[in-house]
C-alpha cells in the first residue's frame, strides 16, 4: 500500500466493520441465516486486516505500544463478535445436518 494516512484509515474502516457485526450479533432476534453469511464476510477482513496492520507496525518512527494495543482492541472485538456468531449458528446448522443424516 502507500503511506501511514492510508493504512490507518483502511485499518479503522475495518475496524468499524468488525464493530457493526458485533453490535449485529449482539440484537435481539436476528436471523441465525444472515448472522451465517455475515460472519463469512467478516472473516475475510481478518486476513486484510493482519496484512494492513503488519505494514503499519514495519513503518518506521510509529509508536510501538500504541501499535499494540490497537492490535489486542481489535483481536477481542473480533474474537468476541465472531464467538459471539459461531455459538448462535452452530446448533442450528448442526441440527439441520442431523436431520439430513439417514439413520439406518
């Protein structure tokens, strides 16, 4: 990528995705589909986001610390949202695989 501007704002935008899928899967009622589809979808930002971060910390004259606890902030938003989501799908979906199963 280019300069640390450009790093630190793709990093905060995915940040605020990882945010809104947090305060998505922690509503009343949602659809156990949609919090599925959407918990793919913010899986593939965990990778953009280690790739992003990783260059921000290579970057000299950042400030290591601060560097570091952005990283933990975001590694338990995105922990927690993401087990947050695996505890809601996974009965549901295995429940339905099971019901798939012929039992002989």
């Amino acid at each position: 990528m280019s300069d640390i501007s450009s790093l630190i704002k793709c990093r905060g935008q995915l940040k605020a995705a990882v945010k809104r899928f947090l305060n998505f899967v922690t509503k009343e009622n949602v659809d156990v589909n949609e919090i599925y589809i959407r918990k793919e979808k913010i899986e593939e930002t965990w990778s953009e986001y280690e790739r992003i971060q990783s260059e921000i910390e290579e970057t000299e004259g950042v400030e290591r610390d601060e560097q570091n606890k952005y990283r933990e902030e975001f590694e338990e938003m995105f922990f927690k949202a993401v087990g947050i989501a695996k505890k809601l799908t996974e009965p549901v979906f295995n429940e339905k695989k099971s019901a798939t199963i012929p039992w002989y």
